[in-house]
C-alpha cells in the first residue's frame, strides 16, 4: 500500500476536493504516474512525481514548503514527519528524501517499482 505522504502528495498533484476526500488510490490516479503505460511506476516516473508534486505545493517560489502551502494536501503529523531539520518549512532535499523512503517502503518486492 502507498504510503500516507505518496497519498497526501498525490490529493496535490490532483488538487480536487472530491480526490482529496477519497480514502484511497485507484488505478486511475496510479496511471497518471505511469508515464510510459507499463503498468507500474518506476523510480524515475516517481521521482518526476516528487518534483512535480513539490512545485505545485510551493506556491510563492521559495524553495520551501510551509505549513499554510501543505495544509490542504498534508493531514495530522505529516509536516512534521517532512520538516526533518524541524525548522518550520519542508526543503526539497527534505521533500524528496521522504518521498523516496516512503516509494522504498511502498516497493515491497524490491524491485524499483510500484505494481
């Protein structure tokens, strides 16, 4: 199962209240990050994701990610679980950093992809 910031982060690329409602993915949302239509999404579609996702939140170009700019895509302790540095903003090393644990995590047959 896809963890809960590849969810949250997911709700932002898709930015519509009826997705960010949902309490789960389903193939249509996994298929939109399937950019070569395999069928299953590589390290290298995910981590296109992941800067593309990080774009969108980041709506004053800083660089950063505050708590105002995630609070319609991050739920509960996810900020907190992001800002690893704990200075109240979520860099893009930090961003990415958690995004690839989490598809390591997601990757339960080891295999570089998410099937």
């Amino acid at each position: 199962m896809i963890s809960r910031t590849i969810a949250a982060c997911l709700v932002a690329s898709f930015a519509t209240a009826s997705f960010a409602q949902q309490s789960g993915l389903n193939e249509s949302h996994l298929n939109a990050l399937d950019k070569d239509g395999d069928g299953a999404i590589s390290q290298s579609e995910f981590s296109d994701f992941t800067v593309f996702a990080f774009k969108k939140m980041d709506t004053d170009g800083d660089g950063a990610l505050s708590p105002d700019e995630v609070d319609d895509h991050v739920v509960g302790d996810a900020f907190k679980i992001l800002d690893d540095d704990g200075d109240g903003s979520v860099s893009e090393a930090e961003f990415s950093k958690q995004m690839q644990e989490d598809f390591s995590t997601a990757d339960k047959d080891g295999d570089g992809q998410l099937n």
